[in-house]
C-alpha cells in the first residue's frame, strides 16, 4: 500500500478516505491531515497511518441505532456485509433527508385536554 499525495483528497474535496484491501473488504480510513505529516515525513506505506475510527454497520441495521454517530467521524457511516466487504455509506445529509422526508408534524385534537398537541408521524 503505497502513496505519494493527498490530492486526490483535495480534488474531491473530502478530508478522509477508506482503504479497501482485496475483494473490497475495509481495512480503515486515512485523513487529509494524516496523508500530509506522513508525506512530511517520508512516509510512503498506508499501513502505518491507517485508522479505524469510523463506525461500521450492516446493510440491515436501522437508521435509529447509528443515526446520533453521522457527524462523529471522517467519513461517513460506513455499510460491510458479512465478509466486512464495503457495499456502501450513510452520509449525515441522507439521514437528515430520509427524516425529512417520513416525518411530518401536524396538530391533533386530543379528547382528554379539549386542545391541540403535536406529534409527529410517519
């Protein structure tokens, strides 16, 4: 695992990426900033910077259950099937628009208070 720049980081304006070993099975991420100090230094093997702060899930796994963990790390939230292969990630955006989307907040009559109350349902 070799590399010599984080331009291609830059490029797609994203300060981290995933680094997939055969058969696309995620290894870990690595940062913009990471890539930089250990170009600084010489440094021309992933293996020595690569991460694993990142939350993986399964492709059956609710929304609910890793929802509050989409704006805690580099990369989105990312999707393994059961050979820890990458099938794909959750971004912070798609969560805030599936929400938007099922979620609607309306008035109702609620007989026991003579009044209104909202709630919200999908």
């Amino acid at each position: 695992m070799e590399f010599t720049e984080p331009s291609a980081l830059a490029r797609n304006e994203v300060n981290a990426a995933y680094v997939l070993g055969d058969r696309a099975r995620v290894l870990g991420i690595v940062t913009d900033g990471d890539l930089s100090s250990a170009i600084g230094a010489g440094v021309t093997d992933l293996r020595s910077i690569v991460s694993q702060d990142f939350r993986r899930v399964r492709p059956d796994d609710l929304v609910g259950s890793f929802m509050e963990h989409a704006g805690r790390h580099a990369v989105p939230i990312t999707v393994v099937g059961n050979d820890g292969r990458l099938v794909g990630v959750v971004t912070r955006a798609e969560i805030l628009s599936s929400l938007s989307d099922n979620q609607h907040v309306h008035q109702e009559p609620r007989p026991d208070t003579h009044g209104t109350e909202d709630t919200v349902t999908s």
